[in-house]
C-alpha cells in the first residue's frame, strides 16, 4: 500500500501534469489519467516514484467509474483527488445555434457529472483517509465569460458542487476548488485574442503557467481547514 495517493485526471499535460509533478515533490505517489495519450502517461509514471497510469474516458458512466476502482486496486488507498479533465469548445455566446443540446451533454457529461461520479467512487476511501478533493474550474464559471455557454455554465455548476460537497462531506473530506483564467496548456493554444486580453488588462500581465496552479492545488491539499473554497487564479483579470 502506498503511503499517501493522488489521482489526477487529465494529467498527461498542461495544470494536470504540472499537478501531479508537484505532489510528487510534496511526497503523494501519483495516479495519472488520460482519455488518449496512454503512451505518455506510461511515460510518465516510470518517471515519477511508484506512479500508475491509467487510461479512461470519462463521457463513458462505467469507465468513470471503474476508474477509482483500478487506483484503489494499484495503491490500497486515496487520498487526494484533483478533478482536472475537461474538454472546452469555442462558441461565440451570440451564436445561440451553435451551442446544440449534443454540445450541452458533452460540456456537463465531461466537465460536471463524471467529476461527481468520481467523487462518489472515492467518498469512501477519500473519508478513510480523511482526504480531500480540488476541483479545477475556471474563472469563466464565476463571470459571464469564457469560450463558450454550455462550458462555462458547466463549471459554474462544478463551483457549486464544490460548496454543497463540502457541506455534506465534511469534516471527513475537504472539497475546494482553483477557477483559473487562461493558462498556457494546450486547451488555451491558438487564442490570440485571450492571450492579448491577459497580456494588456490582467494586473499580472500574463496568462497563468500550469505550474502556478499546480501549486495552488497543493496548497489546498496541504491546509487541513479550508473547504468550501473557489480560488479565483486568473492574474487579477476579474478585477477589470
């Protein structure tokens, strides 16, 4: 049985793979997920001490599912689990059309229900533990902004999981979350207007590096207090 475990998903890149490199430092052994990408994910658990890969897509219910079941199987335990994998699509909020009810079910399958479920998976081995879980949303799901309706109405509604979560899971397991602004991953490539937003407006003047929410995701783990929280991480772009 590993000493303290971490589940990241989405964690073959971008704030994933900076997270689970920086628990890795902070001494969890990590589990590592992807929809695609197994190829580095191998990669990247036989660089990190006692690391598990572990492949799943989560718009699959059953595959949801049996994730937690592989972890717990591999590692014995669950302390920690960072909701990080999320799929965006582009849609100007006017284009109403654009944003199909096929468009709504895959923004909430991914990026609500299967962090739910993962959770549920977890509570038992998470309140064992007297563990927590992150959730990774976004600045979006806080103001009327983002790359489009349905998935910043997705992970507003991933805010208030958070706080109803921590209401009813608590004191056993602590559930925050970090909303970050544009971060240099590949899910925000090839937006040069956003990247020119945080660049001229935001008072850090830059977008975030996945590694600066890394460290906000291993705070949150670290404090043993706070619950219920929604860490606004966009550089200050939420003061203009």
């Amino acid at each position: 049985m590993s000493d303290r475990v971490a589940l990241i998903t989405g964690s073959t890149s971008g704030i994933g793979a900076a997270t689970a490199r920086r628990l890795t430092k902070d001494g969890y052994t990590v589990a590592l997920h992807s929809r695609r990408s197994a190829e580095i994910g191998q990669k990247m658990a036989g660089e990190l001490p006692g690391a598990s890969y572990h492949q799943a897509d989560l718009a699959d219910e059953a595959a949801t599912r049996a994730l937690v079941a592989s972890v717990l199987d591999r590692h014995g335990r669950l302390d920690v689990l960072v909701n990080n994998a999320g799929e965006s699509i582009r849609i100007p909020h006017a284009d109403l059309r654009a944003a199909t009810p096929a468009v709504w079910r895959r923004m909430l399958d991914v990026n609500l229900i299967a962090p739910f479920l993962l959770i549920t998976e977890a509570e038992a081995a998470l309140r064992q533990a007297k563990g927590c879980v992150v959730n990774i949303g976004t600045h979006a799901g806080y103001r009327p902004k983002g790359a489009s309706i349905p998935y910043a109405t997705a992970k507003a509604g991933l805010h208030h999981v958070t706080r109803l979560l921590a209401l009813a899971l608590g004191p056993d397991i602590r559930v925050n979350a970090v909303a970050p602004g544009l971060v240099e991953t590949p899910m925000g490539a090839n937006w040069p207007e956003a990247t020119e937003l945080w660049k001229t407006c935001a008072p850090m003047r830059r977008p975030a590096k996945p590694e600066d929410i890394a460290d906000l995701v291993a705070a949150l783990c670290a404090n043993q207090y706070v619950t219920g929280e929604i860490v606004i991480a966009d550089g200050g772009l939420n003061l203009t």
